[in-house]
C-alpha cells in the first residue's frame, strides 16, 4: 500500500482508504464483517464510504469478507464470494448452491450466517482506540496506557462493534 500512496495525485490512498484496507486484510478466514462494522471500528464514515473504497481499492484485499448486515455477499460477486466462503468454512444459511437465483425477498439463496461468522475484531480494538484518541487529541500520537481500558475480562462477543442506533421519527406535532 505504501507504492500507492507515493505515485501520482490521481493514484494516492487517502487515510480513510488504507485503514479500511488494513482491517479487510485483518479479518480471518471464514469470518466476514459488515460495511457498517468496519466504519464504527474505525469511528469514521459509514457503509458507504466503507462500499466506496472497497470498489475502488479492494481488488488486492479479501473482498469477499466485507459484506451487507443481512450477510448478502457483494453485489455482482456473488457467485465467486460463495466459492471462496465454501473454500473458508464460513458459516451460511440457506441453500449453499451457486448462489445466481435469488431467494425469499429478491435476496442470494446462501447468505453468510452473521451470528456465527462475524469476527470480533479483538486484535484491532487497541489500534482503533488509538486512531480514534490521535483524531481526537490532533497530534497524531497513541495514547497513554492510563486512558486505554482494561479488557482482560471481557467476554468474547464484547469486541464486536454495537450496532447503529435507529433513528425514531416523532409523530407530526411532536417538533
């Protein structure tokens, strides 16, 4: 990533680009994250944007690991996504076929089980908390140890990033 980066203006990485690209590379055989998952670990964008660098940029990395909440593979790939989560042991639902006909809801017949194979995040969780201290201090440099949390007790779903809060909307008077 670092040859990408020097080149021409119209092939550099920004920041955002080359840390959503190091957790793609992060994320192990047979787990997956969602577009949404990847933007709160990083506590930047949202699955746009997450969507927006792997089209352009994630060609080079496990594309196949980033897909949609409902654990839909990527769009246009779904025949090549379904070999490589066959290839990993990654946990599915539904019919394990081709995956080219859809299912209930206009949806692939095999999804990945995101209950199963959601990785945790746990190694990246310290980076994170660093990249996020460094935004918010601005000067670039990690943390103390004194501000990072303790973790050595927590339970093994507790790396995963909370889902995203939905928005009410209030009845007509309500403003």
């Amino acid at each position: 990533m670092e040859q990408a980066a020097q080149g021409p203006a119209e092939h550099r990485i920004d920041e955002f680009s080359e840390l959503v690209l190091e957790v793609v590379e992060a994320i192990p055989p047979g787990r997956v994250l969602a577009y949404g998952d990847i933007a709160e670990l990083l506590g930047r964008g949202g699955p746009r944007q997450v969507g927006r660098v792997m089209s352009r940029y994630g060609g080079g990395v496990p594309w196949w690991r980033v897909i949609r909440a409902d654990g839909s593979p990527p769009p246009g790939h779904e025949r090549e996504a379904l070999a490589r989560y066959r290839d990993e042991g990654t946990p599915m639902r539904g019919e394990p076929g081709t995956g080219a006909g859809p299912g209930a809801g206009g949806r692939p017949a095999a999804r990945v089980d995101m209950r199963r194979a959601r990785w945790d995040c746990g190694p990246l969780l310290s980076l994170t908390s660093d990249l996020r201290h460094a935004a918010r201090d601005g000067d670039g440099a990690p943390p103390d140890d004194a501000d990072r949390p303790d973790h050595g007790d927590r339970p093994a779903d507790a790396g995963r990033p909370e889902p995203a809060r939905r928005r009410t909307r209030r009845g007509r008077g309500g403003r």
